[in-house]
C-alpha cells in the first residue's frame, strides 16, 4: 500500500497546479475550453472570488474570459 502524501507535498502539488494556469494564461496561446473549464474550476474550489467593478481590468478580463468561452461553445 502507498503511502500517504504529506502536507508539504500537498502544498507542491497545489502550487505546481496553480503555476502550469498562470503559465498557459500568460503564454498568448489559445487555451481549449477544457483548460478554461479546468482553470475555472481550480479557483472556485479553492474559494477564489473577485468582486468586478464596471470598467475594471477585472471586468475587462471576465468580459474576455466569457467572449472565449461562449466562442469555443459555438464551434464544439
């Protein structure tokens, strides 16, 4: 039987993910909606929310974030 991840790997583990999405949302390639959807779901488990003001960067980017995924929508 194997033994059970520690904490501190949790930790890496947890971190590894978070910097693979900042990477592939930084890096200017399209990403699949799978990566959106996974990217989409790795925040709201881990409790992220953001409170958007009208004309915001953050508004900005969820209006960008919506535009991509209604795309990929309409040409699956």
């Amino acid at each position: 039987m194997a033994k059970k991840a520690n904490l501190g790997e949790l930790h890496k583990l947890h971190k590894a993910i978070a910097d693979y999405y900042i990477e592939a949302t930084n890096s200017g390639e399209e990403l699949s909606s799978g990566t959106l959807a996974a990217i989409n779901t790795f925040l709201k488990n881990n409790n992220i929310q953001v409170d958007v003001i009208e004309e915001s960067p953050t508004q900005s980017l969820t209006t960008r974030l919506q535009s991509l995924i209604k795309e990929k929508e309409e040409v699956s």
